[in-house]
C-alpha cells in the first residue's frame, strides 16, 4: 500500500519536533461589534470561516494547538444546543502548530449562530444559509464604488448601500479632478474617473483587465438572478454599472490619446484624495503622465470588450428597462470602437514598453485578452484566429501565475466554448494543468492556501487562483475543483492560523488596520484602524516586514504607526488583488452546485526537508518523498517560470543540493518540486526557508546602510531612506542620496531657523539586532558646511545613549567614527537597536553632512575557540528514531560561546548546553541537540564563534542514514 496521509503529515513534521515553539499574538483592540472568544492554556484555537458557509456545501474547521491533543473530540453548537459531534483528524505539524482538521458537512439546517467546540474554546459564532455568498455581493461591488476616482463617497456610495457601511471617517470629497497632463507638462488631459488602485491614488495602466473580470463575473452568470442585483436602484446591474466605469476612463485614452495607456502615480500623503491637489485642471500640481504601457492598452482593449458585451447580453436578456436601453446600446458600441482604437494601437507596437504588471510572454499576453473578448463580441473571425495562435504555443509553465502576471488563463475559459476542436483540447489541458498547480499547493497545509510565500502577501495570488478555479468549475463540473474554491475562500475568512478574516466588515474579528491613505489616522498612535467593505487585504508574508528573523509565514494586523514603510506588503488591498475574490463570490451565489464528474486530486508530493521557517547556511540538501505513484521528480529554486532539474533518488527519497554559500544575508528562497502521476499530470510541492547570516565574528561585519542599495536596512527595500522625524525649535530636514567622492552616500540636510534648531533623522522606525557586535561604525564627512554638527545615538526599549558624547563637529574629510557598544552602562539590549542621527548649526546657516556607510563590527583578539569529540548516538535509524548530536566547546580565553550550532543538511540548529551552570570554558563544555529525522542520507557539522575570533567549523560528516519507518508498508 502506499503511504497513507498521516504517515505523510508525520514525515513534514519531523524535522521540528525538538524545536521550541513559540507563539506570537498580536494584541489589538477588538472593534465593537468583534466577538471575544475564549483561550484555553496551551493555547488552542477553533477556526473556521467567519462568513459562514453555505447549507449543501464541504464545510470544515480546524482546530490550531500549540501541543498535541489528547482529546480529539468536538462538537457542532447551534445557540446552546449541541447538534453535532465526532472525532477530529490529525492533520500534522505545520508552521509550528498541531493542526486537527473537523469535516462538517453533515449539517445543512440554516441558523444564524453556530460554533465549533473542542478541547473547552469555541470558535467565532458562523452563520449556516441556503447560499452564503450572496450576502457578501454588495460589498464586493461596495469596495469598487468606494475606490472611485473623481467622485465624493457619498456620490459613489448610496446611503445602506451595503449590510456592512464604510467607517465615517472614510467619507471625502471627490478628488483629482485635474488629471491629468502629459509626461512633459505642457498639454492637459481629461482623465479623471477609474478606481484608486490600491490604498494610495494611483492609476496604473497595468491594472485595465480589472473591468473586465467584472463585467465577465456578469456575463458568465447572466441568466442567474444572482448578478442581476442593483442595490443603487439605477436600473442597470451592479456590476455593470461597476464595468461601465472603468471603462468611461478607457474611453478617455481612446478618445485623447489615440490608444496610449499611461500611469498616473499617487501624489498624496495620507490625506483625502481632494487634499493632494487644487482639482482646478492646468494648475502646477496637476498629475503627469508616466509609463507609457503597450500592455496596458491591450488589457484595455480586453476590458472595453467585455463590457459592450455585458451591456448587449443584459439588454438581451431583459435586464435593462427599455427605456434605457437606447442610451447603453450607443454606450455599448462607443466601448467596441474605443477596443479597437486601442487593439490597433498594440498591433502597431508590438515591441513598445509593456509598463507596469506586466505579463508573462510580453505583450501577446495582454493582447490575447483583447483578441478573445473582440472576437466574441464581433464574431470577426481574425480575432479568434490570433487568440487561438499564441494559446497553441502556450504550454504549462505559461498557466502557473496569476491575473496580476497572465491574462492567459481568464481568456482561455473565456474562448474554450466556441474555439475549434483541438484549440479546445490545448485550453482544457493547459487549465487542467494549472488546477493541478494549484491543488497540488493547496494539499502541502491543512490550511488550503497556495504555499507560496514572499514578501508581499498570499492573499493576492490565492484569490486570482480562485476565480481561475471557479472558471474552470463553469467549464467542466469538476466536484474536487469546486472543493478547492470553497476551501480556499474559507481560509481568506478565518480558517487560518491567526483566526482573523482578512475581508473588511466581514466575520467576527476582520482586519482593522488597512494600508489606505482613506484613513488620515493610520500613521498616528491614536489610530484605530478602519473599515471599507469588502476590502482584501493581501495577508500574510515569508517574514515580519520588520523582523527578519521573525516565524515563516508570518502575519500581524497593525497599524503603519507601529510599523515601517512596507505595511502594504500585508495590509493593502488592491483594485486587482480583489477581482479574484469578487468573481468567486459572484461565482458561488449563481452557479449550479450538480457537479458533472469528480476527478482525482493530485497526487501530494511531500517535501521533507527543509521546512518553512528554517534558517540555512552553506549547501542545503532537498529531501522529498518518492512516492510510488510519482515519477520524474524535479526541482527549481528559482520559480516556476525559470525551468525545472531532475532530483536524484538516494536512500529512498528525492534528493538534491542547493548552495547558498553566495547568497545575501537573510534572502528568503522558495524551492518547488513537481513530479509526474501515473496518468501523466503533474503535481507541485513548495517549501520555504531563509539563508542566515554569518556568525558575528570580526571577518563577518555587519553592514546597515551603504546609500546605495544594500545592508540590512539599505537594501530592505526600494525605497529604504532615513526620514526627518522632529525639528526642535523648529527648521528643517531632508534626506536624499548623492555620488560624492567616487562613493554613494546619504546626504542630511538641515535648514535652522534659531542657533537652537536641530533635525533627528531615523531609518524610519526600522530596528537592527547587533546582537555579538561590539562596535557601531559610522562614515561621514562635512561636504563645507561651515558649522555643522551632529549627534549619533541608538537606543534599545530601556535607553537613549548619546555615542558622540554630545554634539561634535563634522569632520571635512571621510573619517570613520567607531563606538565600543560594550562599554555603555547599563548595558544595552543589543537585540533592538535604533539609530537616529541629528544635525545641528553653530549659527544660523544651512548644514549638510554625508554619511557613507554605518556598520558593525568586531576587532580580532585572543585565540580562537575548538569544537572537539563531535559525536551522534547512532549512525543509523529509522524517522522514529531520536538522533542526539554531542559535541564539546572549549576556549582557553574562557569566552563563552554566542551560540553553538549543529548544521544537518545545511539547516542551522541552535544546540543547547548540557549543563547551563558550568561557565568554565577552559577545560571543555558540552552543547547537544535531540531531533527526528526524515527518511534520506543525511550530513552535518558544528559551528560556533566567541566573537573575537573568526568563526570555526567542524568537518562535514555523511551521516546517519534514516530509513522509512518499520511499521510503513511501501509497495
């Protein structure tokens, strides 16, 4: 027989069982109307969707522990009553928690307050309805109306337009009513109106397929009553109002600019739209034209299409009163002949700039959106033949992105219905390839999210799957496809780890804190958050963006005050982010739940080693299971889109070898794994893990900023700068960066109003652990200010310390300032440092002064320490087997250890001391480490510094060897 799920789940764990577990909570203050739940210790949490589930659908809960349960019964609360109960599964170890999963299906009776129980906590209350999701379709299409330009909030949002209202602080007048001019300033263009893309203002050219998916959420339910909702009463459905403006801006271009698309970037700080500029057209602070995107017009194009069609197919079908219907059909056909203005455009520029989001294969990737929805709303047959071209010479790699990065897969469902016989056979084998990718990705949690995690959130690539799923659920009645979408929409409301929907105004405890510059509190300590229905945050990342040794994933719902210039990274929703989950609402409150026919899952293919979270150093070994049903395992650590090598087989599991040795300090890397099933599809795996920094020794500086794009903080981000937070009696600061000296630097501007005046300058509220490093070094020059002076401090959670001793005088040439961190009293906590800078005149003259670089670092002294009798128990095992590494610390300097690692398979281990009282390092000290193993031929070493020497290693060792484990049955 083959390995059974629990036997799989056991081998993903293995490698963390002797870790200790930490969990991190936020703490944030509930909104009224938020339900508490109970917390029982060890802490345990029941989650499960908090917008409820629908009465015939797959319904499920988990239940997330910090320990293994001993009792896994549970019960399913109606009110008081108990209406249900049974015996959870055990899901596994994942992300450093026990995961038991809960199959509820069995209850279809409608009620508004239902629980999950078990082991004493209750999840969040759920409602149970006949079609869950049609309660939600207002505030999908409320999310859009709020986000409109050039229109008040009161104009775009009638009065209870949706059941969740939009926070009164949210309300503002119509803005950028002056966009925009052109690139060089001197001609004025009307192109107000579109959608704000995101929690700034701008409008990017890359982000015009966005009307189309909404128009096509109509077209493709329009004969249910579902999509024919209009909650403004205008007589028009909803979402084709929603459709129609977005696409009046596309008009715009046509009309001015010939079939051009631009980008207009934001321009506000978080202020209401109407405070970024005077909104009186051919002013000084109109926006400009940026970008020029060829791809943009494509999808324009594409958009344009769509909605003429959604307009003719409502008039059609007697969704629109004829009294209006004169005035959309001219609507109607002014968006086809705008299509083709902009479709021309692209046809005659094929190797113009593709601008901003661009998609995969270039510019015929946008373009084959427009040719299928031109070709289905003129039947010219031209289009048809070009769309069915460049799917021809698509193949499965070309379907594992999103609508963000690839048109390809909305166009394909949208043409499989009338394209030729074997076109169709290509559409159905490339989608069925790309449900295989994303179910296959799926299956790596009990969680059902894409495991794909990096520095921008999950949610964006999650929910542009689902509408690809819901699509091909319309196309193909696949009953494991429509369990994948309801699955994954649980985990974007609640099912997840941190408990919390991540929709605005929807569940018990939805996200508070969104990045959006609607809410002109979020940078002040007295913000408390905001709601805008509907809205989809992008959720969780690889890592805390100001942490980065924080947990993998991690995930905190805080406000920008309390975080850095990356809270978008997790908090911002995004006009494209949501047109995934828009079209999978819509798509559950109309379509058929008769599935045709249920294929097979794909088959798992389990990656053992290592596992997300874990730090690596050097060459890292990839072990994943060898499956009997799968065959031809590969792997890539460079992305999907980047090509495929073959794994080897060695002690019976996949293997291959991964170095790290040149990587960046702190670089996190995704590794995916496919193989083939036994009918040829392909199944996916990925794991996660982040490349360590070197051990604190004096060859290992620490490098913070250089200005020019590097160091823990210089190269945290594009725009990593240092920000002039105060002005004491008053003046002030600025901050840019300059080539001065063959060097880049960062340049620190003061202009004083008073001999008082002073600028602090911070990294933003950035923190650097200097935890080993006993100097602080800071490079600097006076460029000829004549009085310039500056303060250097940093201070931990308890202190400010003044490094310069007081203000001190710039000196002129580059000199490098180094200040011994040991020697400040009371000792300071190295592990959160902040750094501000301060600049201060003698007089009342401007002062500037370079910095070139800031560092840390160690001097060199005494001798360096030895790792002796290294030893493990035993040299071979099965995956049951304890392995206990040994090995002994000894210095003659009597410097204790900053840590001892044991590095097995590349993967960094912190060993523990078997006697944490013995502080004599001169005649030896024990360290050890216990774990389990999974199946492979495994290596290790120790590795260790005091700091004050350069960090040493013991010899690689080939061992133990670990089978599978006895009770396994493999054939």
């Amino acid at each position: 027989m083959i390995f059974n799920k629990q036997m799989r789940q056991r081998f993903k764990r293995l490698s963390m069982i002797s870790m200790v577990m930490i969990l991190i909570v936020s703490s944030v203050a509930l909104t009224p109307g938020k339900q508490q739940i109970a917390k029982a210790e060890p802490s345990i949490q029941v989650v499960v969707s908090q917008a409820g589930y629908s009465a015939s659908d797959y319904k499920n809960a988990l239940v997330v522990s910090d320990t293994v349960l001993t009792d896994t019964y549970y019960q399913i609360v109606s009110a008081t009553n108990a209406v249900y109960s049974g015996t959870m599964t055990n899901e596994g170890y994942y992300w450093n928690k026990y995961v038991y999963s809960i199959d509820f299906s069995q209850i279809t009776t409608p009620g508004t307050s239902y629980t999950v129980r078990s082991n004493g906590v209750s999840s969040y209350s759920f409602p149970i309805a006949t079609n869950i999701w049609s309660n939600y379709r207002d505030e999908m299409t409320a999310f859009y109306r709020l986000l409109r330009s050039g229109v008040s909030t009161e104009a775009a949002y009638p009065a209870g337009y949706s059941s969740v209202a939009p926070s009164a602080k949210l309300y503002h007048g119509a803005g950028h009513l002056d966009d925009a001019k052109s690139a060089d300033g001197t001609k004025h263009y009307d192109l107000t109106g579109s959608w704000y893309d995101a929690g700034d203002y701008g409008k990017y050219g890359g982000n015009q397929w966005v009307g189309a998916e909404i128009a096509l959420a109509y077209v493709r339910y329009a004969n249910q009553p579902a999509v024919q909702y209009d909650n403004d009463h205008n007589h028009i459905p909803d979402l084709i109002d929603e459709a129609i403006f977005g696409s009046d801006y596309l008009v715009k271009y046509a009309d001015q600019l010939n079939g051009e698309m631009y980008n207009l970037k934001n321009n506000a700080a978080f202020i209401h739209p109407e405070k970024a500029t005077d909104n009186i057209p051919n002013t000084a602070d109109d926006r400009k034209l940026s970008d020029l995107s060829v791809g943009g017009s494509a999808k324009s194009a594409g958009t344009l299409a769509a909605t003429a069609r959604a307009i003719r197919i409502a008039i059609a079908n007697g969704a629109i009163p004829a009294s209006k219907q004169a005035d959309m059909n001219t609507l109607s056909d002014k968006y086809e002949a705008a299509a083709i203005v902009f479709y021309n455009y692209v046809v005659a520029h094929p190797d113009g700039p593709i601008g901003s989001y661009s998609t995969r294969g270039g510019i015929p990737n946008s373009k084959l959106l427009a040719d299928v929805e031109l070709y289905l709303l003129t039947g010219d047959a031209t289009y048809k033949n070009a769309a069915s071209a460049t799917i021809m010479g698509m193949d499965e790699l070309d379907v594992t992105s999103t609508n963000y990065w690839d048109m390809s897969p909305l166009s394909m469902a949208e043409l499989y219905p009338v394209a030729d016989s074997a076109t169709q056979t290509h559409i159905h084998d490339l989608l069925k390839a790309q449900v295989n990718y994303f179910l296959s990705s799926m299956d790596d949690t009990p969680y059902h999210v894409l495991n794909q995690f990096k520095n921008f959130g999950v949610n964006e690539p999650h929910a542009s799957y689902l509408g690809d799923m819901m699509r091909y659920y319309e196309l193909f009645g696949d009953q494991e496809v429509l369990d994948a979408v309801l699955k994954g929409t649980y985990w974007i409301f609640g099912e997840n780890p941190w408990n919390i929907s991540w929709v605005s105004g929807i569940g018990n405890d939805y996200v508070d804190f969104l990045h959006t510059r609607f809410d002109e509190q979020a940078n002040t300590a007295s913000g408390t958050g905001i709601v805008l229905p509907g809205a989809m945050v992008s959720g969780p990342n690889i890592k805390d963006t100001k942490d980065k040794n924080s947990v993998s994933p991690w995930y905190q719902d805080r406000s920008l005050f309390n975080d850095d210039t990356s809270q978008w990274r997790y908090n911002e929703f995004s006009i494209s982010i949501q047109a995934g989950l828009l079209y999978t609402i819509m798509g559950l409150s109309a379509t058929d739940r008769t599935p045709v026919h249920s294929s097979d899952a794909p088959v798992p293919f389990t990656i053992f080693s290592p596992t997300i979270g874990d730090r690596v150093r050097g060459e890292v070994t990839l072990f994943a299971d060898t499956d009997p049903r799968l065959r031809e395992a590969q792997y890539s650590p460079a992305g999907t889109a980047n090509g495929f090598q073959a794994m080897t087989v060695q002690a019976d599991v996949y293997k291959a070898v991964i170095d790290e040795s040149n990587s960046v300090p702190y670089f996190n890397r995704r590794v995916d794994v496919r193989a083939l099933d036994q009918q040829g599809n392909r199944t996916y795996s990925s794991t996660h893990y982040m490349v360590a920094p070197p051990l604190p020794d004096p060859s290992s500086p620490l490098l913070y900023d250089d200005f020019g794009g590097n160091g823990s903080w210089g190269g945290s981000s594009t725009n990593a700068t240092w920000v002039n937070w105060y002005n004491q009696s008053r003046g002030t600061g600025s901050f840019s960066k300059v080539t001065v000296d063959g060097r880049t630097a960062g340049k620190f501007s003061h202009v004083p109003v008073t001999v008082d005046s002073a600028a602090k300058f911070q990294p933003w509220h950035d923190t650097v652990d200097l935890t080993g490093y006993q100097y602080l070094n800071v490079t600097l020059k006076n460029p000829g200010a004549p009085s310039v002076r500056t303060r250097i401090e940093i201070s931990d959670n308890n202190k400010t310390y003044n490094l310069t001793g007081g203000w001190i005088n710039v000196p002129q040439d580059w000199t490098k300032l180094q200040f011994n961190l040991n020697t400040l009293s009371p000792a300071i906590d190295k592990k959160n440092v902040k750094l501000a800078i301060w600049l201060k005149e003698t007089t009342v003259t401007n002062g500037d002064m370079l910095v070139d670089e800031i560092s840390a670092s160690n001097i060199k002294r005494g001798s360096a320490p030895t790792l002796t009798k290294g030893t493990i128990n035993q040299t071979s095992g099965d995956s049951d087997t304890p392995f206990t590494f040994d090995v002994t610390y000894t210095d003659v300097d009597n410097d204790p250890p900053l840590a001892v690692e044991l590095l097995l398979d590349g993967v960094i281990h912190t060993m523990t001391a078997t006697d944490s009282a013995d502080t004599t390092y001169t005649d030896g000290k024990i360290y050890r480490y216990t774990t389990k193993l999974s199946p492979g031929q495994h290596s290790y070493y120790f590795h260790t510094t005091d700091t004050f020497t350069n960090a040493v290693s013991t010899p690689v060792q080939q061992q133990p060897s670990v089978n599978h484990p006895s009770s396994s049955d493999r054939d």
